[in-house]
C-alpha cells in the first residue's frame, strides 16, 4: 500500500497531546501515532448492533473507596451471560486495576462497559473490543 503524504494543522494543545502519545507508546513518529489512532478509531466504530464480539474491560479505581468494588461485581453479576473472566490487581496501597473479559454482542458489550465506566470514582477505563465473526 503507496503512502501518501499531507499536511496537518492542530492547535499547539492538541499537538502536545500528540507528542506524548509518541512518547509514551514509543512511536517511531507522529505518522506512526496517526496510523495507530486512526486504526484504533476504525475499530472502535466497525462494532455495532447485534455483532458478536470479544474484548476486555479495563477499569482503574481507588480501593479505599468500599462501594466501588461491591458496585463493579453487581453489574458482572447482572451481566453474568457476558462476563468470561475478571482479574483485579492491587496495584498498591490505593489502585486497584481490574481486567474484565467478556463476550456477547456488541451493543450489550458497549452498554455494560459504559455502565462500569460511569460508576462515580472509577479514575480511568476503556474498553477494546473487537468482531469474531
Ligand atoms: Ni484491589
């Protein structure tokens, strides 16, 4: 596949951003960095509907707040159907990191995801999921 070449105008926060997402993920160049976001974006919206997929949930959360692990294993257990695996990792003495496989189509995948994602005091997450079909 032939390259093609283009300029590209960002506001200098946005091409802050950028950097460090080279730098962070080790990306040869800012070309790289696009290729990647942009791949990463076609997958995200390419799972639709009643799609079958698989994927993982990442969710980092702050331990010392009790009601977070009790209101994350509610919903896997209300999404049992779903839910292949969970891992959670105390990280240190305040993260904890939990690593949720599932697998189902993809409007309930995104649905529970969104669920877990938006249960106050969840610090970071996101979900990756792709089609098995
Ligand atoms: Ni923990």
């Amino acid at each position: 596949m032939s390259l093609k070449r283009f300029g590209v105008s960002l506001e200098e926060e946005l091409l802050t951003d950028l950097d460090l997402i080279v730098e962070n993920q080790r990306f040869p160049n800012r070309s790289r960095a696009i290729r990647f976001l942009v791949n990463d974006h076609k997958t995200r919206q390419s799972i639709a509907g009643n799609q079958q997929v698989t994927g993982a949930i990442v969710l980092v959360y702050d331990h010392r707040i009790a009601r977070l692990h009790t209101e994350v294993a509610n919903l896997q257990h209300e999404y049992h159907c779903m839910v292949l695996s969970s891992q959670h990792i105390h990280l240190d003495e305040k993260n904890c990191i939990e690593t949720i496989a599932v697998r189902g189509t993809a409007d309930k995948v995104i649905k529970l995801s969104n669920k877990l994602l938006a249960i106050k005091g969840i610090r970071h997450g996101n979900l990756v999921a792709s089609s098995i079909e």
